[in-house]
C-alpha cells in the first residue's frame, strides 16, 4: 500500500475548499439579525432590545459546542499510545471541512429564502452544521487508526450529505422533535460509522497489536475529550430547544441524567475485573451514555427522576456494551469498533430514541399546560390537529429513518472508501501517527523502549 | 489490607443511585422556570420577554462553574506522578454523586414548596449544587492519595449534608452574604478534609514517599486544572450574585484579585528558593488564594484597589503557607495534606470571612446608594432594620459556624472512615493507581525506570 | 552570565504589585453599571431590564477570551521539549501583571470620567486589557525560551504602555474600526517581538539547539492552546463589536475564516514534505491565521464567502510563512523568531489591515443599510460626513501606526532589555526549565535519555 498522500491530500482540500467558495458565493447570505439591516429589522417588528437577537439566547451554548466538537471529540480519542495526533489533528481537519458543507446542504433543505433562492445564516446554523459534524465525528471513532485523511474527507463529505437529507426527512417531513440529536446524530453516525468500518474489515489488523492500546499519559489527555463532552453536553442538547423553559429543562435533565451514568459506569466496571479495578476505557466512554440517551427527550418533561432512570440505565448497557457486545461484534459481525461507538453513541441513540417516542406519546396538557404542549412539541399550523400519541408514533418512524440512512449510507460509503487509490495505511502501521505526520526520531526511539 | 473493592465499590454506587431515583421522584420537580407551565407564568407576571427567563442570567456562569468543578479540581490533582487516572477520575465520581444529594439536602432546606412539600430546581439549583460538592472535592485533597474510592463516596455523602446544615444556617438563619463562599464552601470544605486527615493519619506514609511528588508532565496537566479555576473564579464568585451590578462588580472584583495573586505568589515562591527557582506547587495552588479570599465580598463595594489588596496579602499568605505552614502541620499536629488545602481553602476561606465581615460593617448609603444597600444585602422584609454593622456581626458570626461544622463534622466522618472495612491502600501503596485502575505493565515498568 | 533571580525578580514583583494598588486606589473606580448604585441608573435611563446591563451582552465573550488569554497562549508555547513550566508559567505571570496595567493605560487614553479624573471599569474594559495583553504575549512567542521572566515583565510593561498609545491614535483619534485587533494587536505584538528579538540576538543559539524542538507529549499539549485558541476566536472578534448584528456577524465571519484556514494549511503542510506528512507545527499555528486576518472586518459585511476566502489565503501564507519566510529572517535579517509569530500574527495581521481598510472603502448603504453603515463604522457626531472611502484611508493609516510603534517600540525595548542585569539565561541554556524552575531530578535524567 501506498501512504503517499502528498499529491492527493492538498488536491482534495484545495477542490474542496474552492468549491465551498464558490458555492457560498452563490447561495450564502446573513440572516435578518446577522446582517447590518438589523436595525431596521427590529423597527418593522417591533424589537425594541439588542437582546432579542438570537446571538444573545445561543451564542453561550453554541461555544459549548464548538468546544465539544473540536476538544471534546478530539481529545476523547487520543486515548491510543501513538495516535493523539492523527486524532486530534485528523478531527481538526473534517470538522473544519465538515462545517461548510453542512451550512450548505443544511440550508438547501431548511434555510432558504424562497423569494431570493438564498441561504440565509445566522448562530443557529452554526449549530446545526456543528452538530451535523458530531454525526462524522461519531464514525470517525469506529475507524479510529485504519484510515487515511483522505478517506476522512470522504467520508466526511458523503456523512454530511447524507445527514441533511435524513435530517430533514426526519425533523421537517415526520415534524419529529430531536433537539439534542439522539436519532439524528448519534444513531445515525454510530451506524454509519459501524457501517462503514464492516466493509473496511482487515482481518489481519492484530499485526499492529502493539499499538493498539492506551499508554498512562494518553488516557490522561483522553480524559480532557471525555469532561469537557460530559460538562457540556447540557448546551449540547438544549442549544436548539425552544427559547426559556425549553432550554432551561433541557440542561436539568442531562445535567442529572449524566450524573447517574456516572455512578452506574463505575460500578459496572469494577463488577468487570477481578479486583474491581477500574478500567478507563469504561470511564472516558460510558460516563457520557445518559447524554447521548437523552439527546431527544431532553426538553420534555421527563422529569428530574425519569432523567436519572435513563442515566442509570445507559450507564450499566454502555459499560456492558465495552465488555460484552465490542468483543462480539468484533468475532462475529467482523465489526471492529476501535472507540467503541456502538456503547457510546448508536445504542444509546436508539434507546434515546425510544425514550423519545414514548414521552412524546404519553404527553399531555396536565403536565404542559395547553400552550407548553404546542410550544414543546411545535404542533401549530396544519400539525395543531396531531395528537401527543401521533407523535409518538412519528418519534418512532424517525427511529427507523436514521437507522436506515446509517446502514444504507455506510455501506455505499464503505464501498467507495475501499478503492486502492486514498493512500490507507498497510495492517502493520495502522494507529501509527508515524504514516502520516512528521514525528522525531526519538520519540520513535523512546515508544520502543517502553513497548 | 484488603483493597479489593469490587463488592463494596459497586453495591455503595447503585444503592445510592437507586436512593436518589427514590427520592427525587418522591420530592424533585422543575421550577416555575423550567415547567412547561412557563408561557402561563409568563402570562401571569407580565413578564414579555424569554430573557428574563434565570436561565439566561446564570447559565453562561453555571457552564464556567461546572468546568471548574470537573476539570479544574479534576485535573488541578493530577500533579503527583502515578495518581492522574484516581484523581480525576475520583473527582469525576464524587462530583457527579454528590451534586444530586446536594440537590436533594439543599432543596429540603431552601426550596421546598410549601403547598405541595416539592422541591422546584432550576438553573440557580444546579449551581448551587455544583458549589456545594466544591466543598467535598476540596476536603477530597487533603487526602489525595490516602483513601479508597469508597471512603470518598461516604465522605461526600456526610460532607454534603452537613454542608447543607451549616448553608442553611449561615444563609437563610443568620442571613449571611456569602455568595462565592469563602466561609461556606472554602472554610467548611478545608476544615472538614483536614480534619479528617488528622483521624486517619498515617505514621509510616513514608513507605510511599517515592510516588509522593510530580513529575514533569504531572505538573503541566496540573496546570490545565489551575487554569481554568483561575480564569472562570470570576464566574464563581458572581454566578449566584445579585442580577446586573452585583454579578458585574463580583466579576471585576474576582479579576483584579486574582491577577494580584499572581504575582505576589510568583515573588515569594522565588525568594523561597536558594537561586530564586519558581516552584510548580506554588505557581498551580497559590495564584488561586485570591478567589478563594473574596468569596464573600466580591460582590460589595469594595473598591478596585481593595481587591487588589486582598490579592496581594492573599498570594503571600498562601506561598508562606506551603513553605512553613504545611511542614509545621504534618510534623506537630499529625495533618498531612496532600494538595496543601489548608493554603488554598482553608486559610483564605478564613480571611475571606473577615473580609466580609468588615466590608459589611462598613457598607453605607454613600457607597451603595439607597436601593443599592438593599439589594446587595437583601435587606427587605423583616430585616429592613438590620444595620450595615450589625450584618458585619452576623458575617463574623457566619465563619464560626463554618468552622465548627468543618471541624466537628470533620471528626466525626474522620472515625466513620476508620473503619477497617472501606477498602483503604496500604501505606506502601498510597499515591498509585494500580491499586484501583488497570494499568498497563509497560506503563509500570517505565515509571519504575524513571524513578 | 547570572540567573539568579531570586531578588531581581521579587523585587519586580512587589514594587510593581505596589504601584498598581497605589494607582488604582487614586484613579479606578466602578463604572455605572457595575456600582452598587446601578437601580438609580436605571430608574434614570428608563431601563427597564437588567438584562440591558452590559455585563449580559458581553461576559459571554469575555470569558472565551479569558481563556484565549490564559489557557490559549500559554499552551500554545508548551510545544517546546522542556520549557513548558515557562511557557504556561510565565505566560500567566506577565498576563496578569499586563491586565492590571492595562486597565490604567487604557482607562487614561479611553474611560477618565472628565468631571472626577476617574478611570471607570466595567465588562468591556476587562475585555480591552486581556486584548491589550495578547499583543505582549504575541511579542513573548517571539523570544520564547531565550529571555528571563524579569525580561518579560520589563517588556509587557512596555508593551502595554505603547498598545495604549498606539491604539488611542489607531481607535480614536484617527477613528479606525478593529474589533478584534488585526493591527492594533496582532501587526503590533507581532513587529514589536520582532524587533525585539532582532536586538537580543544570539548568534550562538545553536548551543542550545537539542532543546529547541517537540516531543510527542508537548506537542499534544499545545494543540489544547491551538484549539482554545481557534474554538474561541468568534468570540474574540466579536466581544466589542456593536450590541446585536455586529457581534452576531463577526462570529459567522470569523467562525468561516478559521476553517476554510485549517483546509489550506493542512494542504501547503502535506505538499511541503516528501511524502506528504504533516508538520504539527503548521497544525499548531497556521489554522488561525484566518482569524487574525479578519480581526478588523469581522464585524462588516464582508459576506460570508468573502470571510471564507481571506481564510484559503491565509492558510496558504502563513504555512508557506513558516517553510520559507522564518528560515530567510533568521539566516539574512538575524531574526531568530521561536513560535514563527511572524508567520501567525505579524504578516495575517497586516494583511487583516489591508482587508479591512479595503472592505471599508467598499461599504455602501446598499449593503448595510442607512442606519446599519452609521452603527457599524460608528460615524456619529462630527464624524457624520466622513465617506466609507475615506474611512478605508484611515483604516490604511492605522496599519502605518501599529507598524511604527511596533518597531520603533521594539528597538528601544529590545536595547533597555539588553542591559546586562536581567539574568537571562546563557546561550547552551536556552529553551530550559530548569534555569527558573525547580525540577526533580529524575525528569531530568529522563529527558536526558530520550534525547
């Protein structure tokens, strides 16, 4: 195999960031209160305070975000001995691409001006193309070492484009409510990532066995990556709930439901060992399974206690998934999953998922008040007729529209990613930074020595 | 000693999560805030705009507090050599426990709804929360090191109660001011862990001596703790003041404080060395005094140079501290204190308290303006008469109560954990990981070879 | 040469801890929205909200960029094999003695209260100082590892007088927009260390040269700066636009920039090796350099493929900055420049100038509106008259002054900083902790066998 990737790296981010050039020259514009026309904008509607501009209600979660997007994410997978660069560097890189292409194709589908054939932006696009990223991320994590950045890009590029179309179906077609992404996001880009990772099966990767493992200061720094998911993931699913209460509910709850993941998490692990030790893979993982399970019903009423049954309950399966279902996977399925995206974000998306569909359907106007029920669950217009258990079973629909986008997209993707010309790294140097950065030769030295 | 925990470890976790699911489907609903209710209460109290929703006031506060709770006291104790994983790792577990039974405590004595015996949370909650586990976490340093996973767990749930107890006290029976805590949080908390320390006092933790110290890349991760609870202290001291000019002038209060710090703590560290070397425990401890020492006052009139002030005694007091307090402690009264709590927490708490105490006493209409006066002290109803001295009184009155449950409560925990049935390390065993986290073999042998 | 420390610097420390106690309690006082008398400016202006106290509108931002500040510089220079205590340690050192002296300068040229010859601080000021802090700490990368922390202080103290004076000419005299400092920061800080660097150089670096690179573990910890630095840098360019669409504008614009950034350096770094390998170093610095060069037209409506292409460029030159331009400056011109500043803030700062004089020559009331063109370029009062082209002018002229007293500024610092009595360290001892640090002994035999 051929590493090389000299020629073929610079030509794909030159096209592509042309490309985004050309297309933002073409279709991208500010929203009414990102463009300088504001002022008027708040004289014909009667906005009388700067504070009504979005910016002020999300701009906070949005930084929450993006730190999870770039930290979060990044360093949660520099938990291998020899790969920290590649992990943070390579999310670097499809995030930043990843971001662009989601503005577009994600304003195609929900940000067009009719009038003008315009994208038109502002923070809660930003968002929106950040959390489209995390879907990529997601599956980055289940190839985590096996791949080129090229084959990155790629992925990146057909995972966003999928997600736009599935998103759309499923939060504007079905009208379902997803605000922290259970289905959309995590389900979505855990199966996609699985997906892709089957068809890139290498039956001969125990030939770089030796790298495959943490080394003490590399689970040290993947513990940055876990926190600051695990702290923010309250903005994560509140970023883009309906303004005042729905946001404020939002954070309760996965403030709690991630508290308990915790307590479960660590139990479960020390049951795992002969000692109870704990192991750290369990910990930087399986902590954050509360969030990703209540990425859809975070804003609805729960409950405080029903958010910490969920944590409770995806703590215990999370860590289970890393000692029973990973191993399986990988004999049987021929699935190998080298962040263990299955535990941490496509089971825990489906059960968030569920979770979803069934607070939706046992919604009722006791527990919201007549206009918290429209406003939770945006029935106005033509939906005013739709019936909390309607809703529930849409919840449901959307479940099985991002599985299917998952599967289906991973594989097509898969197949493309398997032609011989994206530069993949031979058995033998997978997880190997050396195959792709410039590192000095006694670094080199001292990982032998201590291997 | 047995250190096996694999029974205790798991059956203390799910008990207690089971326990807090009980409970807070027994007492825990959403707030006016953050019910589904809000349009009507909205409606109801004239309010116009989601704005003035708390959430929008205290959120980007309540982010920047939880960062310090997790990853600043997290990884402010990574700096010994093999204890990164159980330092944040521990922090991590008793963070995520003790901020529901604080919620539960601390909703039982300050936000209970009368009508219905619920406790109503919020946004105000959650920081509150995340504050009174801070008090746990700084007790947890001064016996870093020393005690099993367990004794933690036990320890965060006595130290939460009474922590809620003596709030309550101060707060809502003495009708202190103490919004970032020097006396609740910082007295309390460091009393309560030295205390402790001094019950289960080690007399041959000699044995480990060669794992009780840091090594080069220990201490650069300590400082990404020190960091991030030096710039968001600002966040801390503020996040529960009083809406508009009490969070600003907390905010800029903590600020020039903090910066003070800095360099007294930099002037004393050098003139303690033979050649003027800076030491790291100085550089990643003391720089903090100065928040910590404001806790009460920063959100009072005390005038830019007064924070400056307090900064400056603040840094000194607490380098001297580490210098010639911390030896005289461990080698005359039997206190070992692993992160050196008594110069961070414990003393400046103190001095915060009289800070305020004296700023308090001092107030007047001048300076604050008529309504200014109320509000900063909340002197409304009953206590509309309270005198500016008066309150000075209660605010000295406020540290003993502090300090009185710090150490009373401190000695009682202190023989419940020594108990012979916890699960606690060896004296040859202190400051290691491998006793309660997988560890690598290679990862051993190196750090053998380094030492 | 002497690096005993021990006196000069706690010397500093204090008498300069002093002055700044002594002037702030002469000149500093709270502003109106951060007094206690705030409820009495409200009633008076009719405010109706405390959500309209400034503290709402801008803390958000402040904080990110507090962390730029701290945790963004400071890790940024850990890159180095053994000078990360310095990097971080010194950083924080001179930041906070850079933010107090600050608030004077800034407050004597921009916030004196005419009637009382107070300087009056709120929100915005402490964002002002933690600005004019990055241009010292822009100008330290240049030095990094060469000078003693008493040099530092010398030349932050320094440094911020100039900014002060350079940015009153650059903001109000001439009236230049630049929100978020291309040249009032970047241009400056990057020539001023520069320059200074040109007077203290060292044609025996060489000796030190085992010491003047990464290992594995340093370079991850620099990227946490770089991805603290890039994740916040909306809000760094966008924390003193104007209330509503200028902040919100500038973060899309910058948020854009700073990816389409990432793709062209990861490109020229890949193209610029034989086998197309990255260099961390053009990961580490190069990716931001799009938000330097859109510092001064973050907040115009330079659209958003417009922001996206200063971006592409950026990217490209300053990676190629970093393969061709640093080696030319150390080898013809005796620059010896350690972090490539000159690639990162000098060169994208002069070009963020050129954009934004050209951008505000283009403006028209087509694009931003009537009332959009007056708020954005804040051409109120005596300024009415003045036309966008003319503006573009003095946006011109202000390139020419941040320039000017970046190197005239440099040449005098440089020749004081010179004097022999600053104990900077020997040249065989450059790039090391150990000359100001305590470090144990085993770290150093360490580092001994891994090089």
């Amino acid at each position: 195999l051929n590493t090389n990737i000299r020629i073929k790296l610079p030509v794909v981010c030159f096209t592509w960031q042309i490309a985004m050039i050309i297309l933002f020259g073409v279709f991208v514009r500010y929203d009414s209160e990102s463009d300088a026309h504001w002022p008027e904008t708040m004289i014909q509607n009667n906005i009388t305070s700067n504070t009504e501009n979005d910016f002020y209600y999300r701009y906070p979660s949005f930084q929450d975000v993006h730190v999870m997007i770039f930290v979060g994410f990044g360093f949660l997978m520099t938990f291998l001995k020899r790969y920290s660069f590649s992990a943070v560097g390579f999310n670097f890189l499809i995030a930043s691409f990843g971001i662009q292409w989601a503005l577009l194709m994600q304003g195609w589908f929900g940000s067009l001006d009719p009038s003008t054939g315009k994208i038109l932006i502002g923070v809660e696009n930003l968002i929106n193309a950040d959390f489209c990223v995390a879907g990529c991320l997601i599956a980055f994590g289940a190839v985590l070492g096996k791949v080129s950045p090229v084959q990155l890009l790629v992925m990146t590029l057909f995972g966003v484009t999928l997600f736009a179309v599935e998103e759309y179906i499923i939060l504007e077609l079905l009208h379902v409510k997803d605000a922290g992404g259970s289905m959309v996001i995590h389900a979505f880009g855990g199966y996609y990532g699985l997906t892709i990772s089957r068809v890139l099966y290498r039956p001969r990767i125990h030939q770089s066995k030796h790298l495959q493992g943490s080394v003490y200061q590399s689970d040290v720094f993947a513990m940055i990556g876990t926190l600051f998911l695990w702290m923010f993931w309250p903005s994560f699913n509140s970023a883009i709930a309906y303004h005042g209460d729905g946001q404020h509910r939002a954070v309760i709850n996965t403030y709690l439901c991630l508290a308990a993941s915790v307590l479960t998490t660590v139990a479960i692990s020390s049951l795992s060992q002969k000692t109870g030790k704990l192991d750290m893979v369990h910990i930087q993982n399986s902590t954050l399974a509360g969030g990703v399970a209540l990425g859809t019903a975070a804003e609805f009423m729960v409950s405080p206690y029903g958010a910490l049954i969920v944590g409770f309950l995806c703590g215990i399966l999370s860590t289970m998934g890393y000692i029973f279902i990973s191993p399986f996977l990988e004999k049987n399925l021929k699935i190998h999953d080298t962040c263990g995206i299955h535990n941490l974000h496509a089971m825990p998306g489906l059960i968030g998922g569920i979770v979803g569909a069934i607070t939706a359907a046992t919604a009722n106007e006791l527990d919201y008040g007549k206009q918290g029920l429209i406003n939770t669950f945006g029935l106005t217009g033509k939906l005013q007729s739709r019936s909390p258990s309607t809703q529930g079973g849409y919840q449901a629909a959307g479940i099985c529209v991002a599985l299917a986008f998952g599967i289906v997209g991973g594989a097509i993707v898969g197949g493309i990613l398997r032609l011989p010309i994206w530069g993949d790294p031979a058995d033998e140097n997978c997880y190997d930074d050396e195959v792709y950065w410039e590192v000095s030769t006694t670094d080199t030295q001292h990982l032998h020595y201590i291997l």
